[in-house]
C-alpha cells in the first residue's frame, strides 16, 4: 500500500520537468526568454520563481553532479558501494531483531542509528572536501541558472515588472 501512495507522488513530481531543450536551456528562444543580467532589485524574485518552475530539473541537475563526481573520484565509488552494502544488509533483517552485547539489549533502530552516525562520520572526516566541493558546484550552478534564466512566461506566480521604472 506504501509503494503505491510512493509512486504516485514520484509520478506526480515528475510530471514537472520541464522541457530540457526549449524551456530549461533557451535552444531556440527569442532575446526576451533567454538568460539576461536581471537588475539587483529582480534577482530574489526571479531565483524564487525559477527554482519554483524547475525545481524537478535543478534535481535532476544535483542527481547527475552526484553521479558523476561518484564516478570521477573512485574513492567515492568506494564509499558508496560498501555503505550500499551495509545499509541493505541491516535493513533487509527482521524488524524484531535483537542483539546481546553484554548486558546490553540492542534493536534494530539502535543499528540503524550508529550505522547512519558511523556513515555521516565517514563522509565528514575523510571525505568532506570532495561532497563540499560538489555541493558547492551544484549550488553554484542551480543560482547561476536561475539568476540569469527569465522567468518563463507560463510560470505560476511570474514576477511582474513594474511600469513605474520604465524611462
């Protein structure tokens, strides 16, 4: 019943990519559409709206710098290939799972709990500059275009321009 409910809200938010070659790149738009220098007072508002407007393509964006810093540096590769492991190892035992150290009771939530604590410990320690540099060059990136990008003219919410500031 969960998988369903799932689906169909992944379903649901993939219904809004946008078309990657006319509205996401400007292939083929006139002057007005493509990407311009906004004046100071129009880049919050136009951010806003464009990461409103292509919020599925920014993470599609995110999911492909991800993979391919995975695959530029091995030691990533690495990483995540033994935290798979681990993670669909503990995950797939039977919820009642019980294990006695000592005196002590351990759950599964308790594994799950250090195994996510010993992961994020992992990525922080060794490899912190490689995830803060891609995290960087995402962030960078997903401001850049909606920055520069003008707000579609089909986007819900599109900021107006105001006729007072005309010369």
């Amino acid at each position: 019943m969960s998988s369903a409910i799932f689906l169909k809200k992944v379903e649901s938010f993939l219904k809004r990519i946008r078309k990657w070659d006319t509205e996401f790149l400007c292939i083929g738009k006139t002057a007005g559409e493509v990407f311009n220098v906004p004046k100071p007072e129009e880049v919050l508002p136009r951010i806003m709206a464009n990461l409103d407007y292509f919020c599925v393509n920014y993470a599609v964006c995110l999911a492909i710098f991800a993979l391919t810093a995975i695959v530029v540096y091995p030691q990533l590769l690495v990483l995540v290939c033994v935290f798979s492991g681990l993670w669909y190892g503990l995950l797939t035992r039977p919820n009642h799972l019980r294990v006695q150290v000592a005196k002590a009771l351990i759950t599964k939530h308790h594994l799950i709990y250090a195994l996510g604590g010993l992961n994020a410990l992992v990525v922080l320690v060794f490899y912190r500059m490689m995830i803060l540099a891609i995290i960087g060059a995402s962030l960078l990136f997903v401001l850049l275009h909606a920055g520069l990008h003008a707000v579609p003219a089909n986007a819900k919410g599109k900021v107006e321009e105001d006729p007072q500031e005309q010369p």
